[in-house]
C-alpha cells in the first residue's frame, strides 16, 4: 500500500500518532478563555450595579420615560 493511498484513506501508521500524557497537557487556552469569561462577568456586575441600584430607587434599564 502506498504513502498516498493511506493518506487519502485517513489510516496512520503508529509512528505517525503521537500520545499527549497528563503531564504534557497544558491547557492554556482553556484557561485563558475562563479568565474572560469572568471579567466579563466581573464588568456586567459592576455595570448593573451603578445603573441600577447607586441610584435611589432601582429601575428597569431600557423603560426611560419622558416629560410629558
């Protein structure tokens, strides 16, 4: 069998499969994400704290009502 037709077949040969163990697993991206995540989070609460509660009374943000 040909290099070419076990490339087209999707088959590898197990010196072409490589094992990642525990201990090489470094899971930076993953990390990084949930660190956005939470600042995200972090940034909403402390918008919704000064939109809705730093004033007297607490409103529905969207509901402005004009003077008539």
């Amino acid at each position: 069998m040909s290099q070419v037709t076990e490339e087209r077949d999707g088959v590898r040969t197990p010196e072409e499969t490589r094992e990642i163990g525990h201990d090489e697993y470094d899971p930076v991206g993953t990390l990084v994400l949930i660190g956005l995540y939470f600042l995200i989070l972090v940034a909403l609460w402390f918008f919704m704290y000064f939109v809705e509660f730093l004033g007297n009374d607490p409103t529905v943000v969207g509901t402005v009502m004009g003077v008539l």
